[in-house]
C-alpha cells in the first residue's frame, strides 16, 4: 500500500532522513516512533506529497507521490503538526469546505461530514466557531479534516502534541476505533503511545531507521531480554561464578548486594541462578526477573543505552 525505497531529504546541507526503506499494508497500524527532530515529520510530508524527496522514491498504492501527487492525495488523510484550521469558520463549515476541496461527490458530502463529526464526537459543537474551541477539541476537528473525505490512509503528525492526558486518552481511543477502517501512520516521541494503539513500529532516529517490527517482535529483538535482580548478604564471589553459566548474557555489579544478571530468553535459567544463589549461601535476600520492555528497546536503539 506505501512503499518507500531510498528516501533522503537535505534541507541544504542538513540531512533529514538518509535512505529509508519501509513497506506498510492495507489496514496497519504504524508508529513512527523517534526523539524530536529524528526526521519523522519530513518523511510525513513527503509520504502525503506536500514536500518532494531531495533522492529515492516513495509510492502510495501504485503511484509515485512526486509524480502523481493529485491520487495519492486523493488517498490521503493528513493531519499536518499544524492542523491547517480556519479558526474563523464553524466546525461543519469548514468540513464541508475540507470535503468539497477533497472532491467527495457532491450529494455525498452531507453525509461525509455527518461520518467525521460522529467519528470525532463533535456532532454537539458543530455550529460553534472553531477559534472558540479548547485545544483537545481543535485537535479533534483537525482529525476530523483527515477524516471527511473516508480516505485509504490516515496519516497523523503527532496527534496528541500539547494535549492534556484526558484529552489525549480520548484521541487514543479515537484512533482505536479507526483501526480497521483504514491504514494507519502516527508519528510520535511518546513509546506509550504505540503501543496502545499501533501494530507495528518504526523507529526513527538521527534520519535512519534504527528498527522496524511489531511490537512484540521488538520487544523479542532484545537478544538476551530477561533481567534477574539478585539482592544477597554478601554478593561479591557468587556474581564472579554467574558469569560463567551457560546462558548468562553479562553480569553486572550494582553494590557488594545487588547485581543484575541478564539472560537469554529461557525461564529454567532462572531456577539454575536461584539454585547456585542458594548453594553459595551468599543469603539470598530477592530474586526479581524482568522482562525488557519496548522502553528498553527504544531508549537502546535511539540513546545507544538501556536497563
Ligand atoms: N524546513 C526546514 N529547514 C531546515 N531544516 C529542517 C526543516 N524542517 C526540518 N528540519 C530539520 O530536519 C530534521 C528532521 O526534522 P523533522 O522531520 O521535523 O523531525 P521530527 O518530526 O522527527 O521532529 C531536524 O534536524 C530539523 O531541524
Ligand atoms: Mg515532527
């Protein structure tokens, strides 16, 4: 449905994104996931064919954006980082307007309308003026502009910027109930939110993609992912002799009574630890296995550390 190969943008001399590589199909939900400035926004621009790419190509069901940017706009919903609002127009007003620009058949554009106000629960502050809104109900109309014209794909430049977490919840559960009815891509700095509602993840960062995967096989990706915290009296020779376990990864000295020993994936390595804590009689105080969780995997690839 998009597929992207090579892409790079220089704004001059800076590099944006330096030759990306991505394919996403019908009905997923994608997360561009990257700290400020990773590159996420421009490659949104490109992707909806307000911006051309500096080399490489992207295509949106079949059509180059830069040479038929007209369908693939046609596909598109885009809400930009700055929701393009018409502050001085009403809620349906300006919808109509959005849908008539969009070309939605003229008898179908009522109902198109009535579909986006209901979707984004605005039906009660249609007639109001848009300058008139709160942010969370800005953001809303600005969604609801993506919306109107029922495209393939929705694509959303951080949705939930600047909004408070009520009003981000909402947006949340918003984009949930659009999973489904059409391809999704998000972008956002915030982990959390993809994974409450996206299905895959692209991790952006510094204008590469530094991981591309579900959720759960990011996760999985951490080679090495479980984590036991041991806390005993005395710990000093006992994490020298974990080292040498089949299976543990590292060992890593916290205080004279708590390291962490990081494993390969298998729980009957965490029986073998608790046995040689308790052999040693280094007095066993806790055992604690954690999982990595997508933070991890994120923080690793984007920060180059982790837990
Ligand atoms: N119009 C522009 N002119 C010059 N540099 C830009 C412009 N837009 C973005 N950049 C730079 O390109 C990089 C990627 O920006 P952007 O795509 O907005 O990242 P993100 O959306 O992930 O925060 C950043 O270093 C940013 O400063
Ligand atoms: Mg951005």
């Amino acid at each position: 449905m998009i597929e992207v190969h090579q892409l790079c943008k220089n704004y001059g001399e800076r590099k944006a994104i330096t030759n990306l590589n991505f394919k996403i199909e019908k009905g997923d939900v994608v997360g561009f996931l990257g700290p400020n400035g990773a590159g996420k926004s421009t490659t949104m621009k490109i992707i909806t064919g307000f911006m051309a790419p500096s080399s490489g190509e992207a295509r949106v069901s079949g059509y180059d954006v830069f040479e038929n940017p007209i369908e693939v706009k046609r596909r598109i919903g885009y809400l930009p980082e700055t929701p393009p609002l018409y502050t001085d127009m009403k809620v349906q007003d300006y919808l109509r307007f959005v849908a008539e620009l969009k070309q939605v058949d003229k008898n179908k554009v009522a109902a198109y309308v009535d579909r986006a106000l209901e979707k984004t629960q605005l039906t009660s502050v249609r007639n109001r003026l848009i300058q008139n809104l709160s942010k969370g109900f800005k953001q809303r109309v600005g969604i609801a502009q993506a919306l109107v014209s029922d495209p393939e794909i929705l694509i959303m430049d951080e949705p939930t910027v600047g909004l408070d977490p009520k009003q981000v919840a909402e947006i949340r559960d918003l984009i949930k109930e659009l999973r489904g009815e059409h391809t999704i891509i998000l972008s956002t700095h915030i982990l959390p939110e993809v994974q409450a509602v996206c299905n895959k993840v692209i991790i952006i960062h510094q204008g590469q993609i530094v991981a591309q995967d579900s959720i759960e096989g990011l996760e999985k990706m951490n080679k090495g992912s479980l984590v036991v915290s041991v806390k005993t009296r005395n710990a000093s020779s006992l994490a020298e002799s974990l080292k040498s376990f089949d299976g543990v990864v590292s060992v890593e000295k916290i205080s004279d009574m708590h390291f962490k020993v990081q494993l390969k994936e298998q729980d009957e390595l965490i029986e073998k630890i608790a046995s040689e804590v308790i052999r040693s009689g280094a007095g066993l105080l806790e055992l604690l296995p954690t999982r990595a969780n997508l933070e991890d995997v994120f923080l690793k690839l984007t920060y180059g550390q982790g837990s």
